[in-house]
C-alpha cells in the first residue's frame, strides 16, 4: 500500500513563505548543481504561439535528496485580458528509491514564484555590493513584486523604483508595495531614469525585446534578468553581457540556448563556446563572484529543474510537520 498526499494551493501557501528558510534551499539546489553529480535534463517547451502560450516541464535528480520533482509550468500571456492569471502549473514529487509519486502539489504556479525569487535573492547575495540600498524593478506583475520582497531578505533595500510598460499598473504595484513593504516605492516612467543610482536591477517581464540597455548602466550595479526562460524572450540588450565586468548563468548550457547569453551569441557579440562561471560555483566557492564595489555584475536566471526539486521536497517536509494535505492510499 503507497500513500500519495494532495496539497493545494491554499494549503502550500500557508507552510511555504517566501523567507530565509526558502532561499536557503534554493541557494543550496545551486550548489548541488555545482557539486554534486545532478540529472537534469534540459527543459521541454511547447509553445501554443496563437494564445501567447507555453508550457515547460522541468525535473532534476539531486544526490542525497530523497524525492525528484517534475514540474508542469504553463505560461500564458493573454490571459489577465480574460481576468487569469498568466501563470498556473503543478508539481509532482516522486520517490527518488522507488519512483512512486509521494505528493501532487496544485500551486498553480505559487512555488515556481517562491523558488523563482528565491533565486533572485541568491543571486543578490553573491553578486550585488553588500550596502546596496536602492532597487530597480523592471515589470509590474507578481514576480516583480516577490522579486523585491526576496531582495530586503539579503539586502537593506530603503528605496525602490517601478517601471513597466503600463504606467498605470506601476503606479498600483509601487503603492502595493509601499504598504507592503514599509520602504520608499515610487513609479518611474523613465526606463533609463529608473536604473539611475540603482544599486540592484531586475528584470521579470516577458520581454520580446531589450528593454535594458548597456549605456544606462554604471560602475558598481548589479542587474538580475529573469525573464527570458525561451529563446524568443529577450529583456537586455545584448551588448549588456560584454559589457559588464562578470556575466554569470543558472546553468551555462540552458543560458547559451534560451536566456540573455542567447542573444549576446546570436548577435555575434560572444563565442558560442565561452565559459563562464554558474552562479552554484559562486555559491560552492568554486569561482569568484563580486570581488570589489565597482564591478558590474550579470545574473541570467533561466529558471532549474534543482530548484524545483528542492521548493517541492521543502513543501512534503513542512506538510508533513504541520499535517497538512489529504492522504490518498492505493
């Protein structure tokens, strides 16, 4: 007799908070990938190109973690037009000794937001300057939201800026988080004036497009991109990556095929077979990260299979400890 535990989302939202304990296992997925011999194959993708649709599946193995995640992630960018959400998905948690499913967890896309800003968060940690104070958000959504939320986790963020491309809902999502987060949160329709004295950029928009350009960068910024998870999604423009002091990748073989390295590559701009560092190695020791105030840094975050494994064995563990789900027996 096996024992399979169905969690929703309601009931994930409740044991599993974006906080240290989250980006935490996050930052130690990263050095698993880094460290230890992990499976993860790479992501499959179908895209519905009619709807603004895709749909990713994403699965990692980690040595010494008992149970593997494959994660079901569709991603439709029409929808709030007909008032959904743009994001939904579910988790399967399967056993790592016997492949028998040990939890379904019906997210809708909530965990791959808290292990997606738990990344953001890492990789603030090893590459921004430790004093950074001031935050530029590129993107209005909820990741733009949990984004900065996960950067006063790591960081005294006292100042941030909003810019999207709808004025309207900066203006909303800066009040948000002003009452959210007790900081200074202003709307900046300037794209170039928002990134101005900044001391950390992210980027979390399904960008087409470069949005960010090289010239409005300046010595000692850190700048996360997080939203080209496809080959067709592009938020930097591609002189970004040579021009910056460190460019380091999630997972060098997924950034050289969908992320910002992607364009940088495509554009002629860098070698195909470059090597640079992931941040897992920054994470582990293994390369060097931030080495002095005035560098300017690149984190390209494609999104890894080692993250969802450990946000959905993070989410089993605490639902057992707290009891929570409904128990299915076959």
């Amino acid at each position: 007799m096996t024992r399979m535990t169905i969690l929703t989302e309601a009931e994930l939202r409740k044991i599993v908070r974006l906080d240290l304990e989250a980006v935490a296992c996050v930052e130690n997925a990263f050095r698993a990938l880094a460290t230890l011999p992990v499976a993860m194959p790479p992501i499959l993708r179908l895209d519905i190109p009619e709807h603004r649709g895709e749909v990713d599946v994403k699965t990692a193995y980690v040595p010494g973690i008992d149970g593997f995640a494959i994660k079901i992630s569709p991603g439709f960018f029409d929808n709030p037009k007909l008032g959904l959400p743009s994001v939904n998905g579910m988790m399967v948690l399967l056993s790592a000794k016997t492949g028998l499913v040990e939890a379904l967890l019906l997210d809708n896309g909530y965990l791959t937001d808290v292990r997606t800003a738990a990344a953001g968060a890492v990789a603030a940690r090893h590459l921004s300057r430790p004093n950074a104070s001031v935050a530029t958000i590129f993107g209005a959504g909820m990741q733009a939201r949990m984004q900065l939320e996960a950067l006063l986790l790591v960081r005294s963020i006292e100042e941030a800026r909003i810019w999207a491309r709808d004025a309207a809902k900066a203006e909303k999502t800066a009040a948000q988080l002003r009452e959210r987060l007790g900081i200074r949160v202003r709307a900046e329709a300037d794209p170039a004036r928002a990134i101005a004295g900044a001391d950390v950029v992210v980027t979390t928009t399904p960008a087409s497009e470069p949005l960010l350009k090289r010239a409005w960068l300046s010595r000692g910024q850190h700048v996360t991109a997080m939203g080209s998870d496809a080959e067709h999604k592009n938020e930097l423009e591609p002189a970004v990556i040579t021009g910056v002091d460190l460019y380091v990748a999630d997972r060098l073989s997924q950034t050289r095929r969908l992320g910002e390295l992607h364009h940088a590559i495509e554009a002629g701009l860098v070698p195909a077979d470059r090597v640079f560092p992931e941040l897992g190695e920054i994470v582990a020791g293994l390369k060097p990260g931030r080495t002095s105030d005035t560098m300017t840094t690149v984190a390209d975050l494609t999104g890894t299979g080692v993250q969802d494994t450990a946000i959905a064995t993070l989410a089993r563990d605490r639902a057992r400890a707290a009891q929570a789900g409904t128990d299915f027996e076959s």
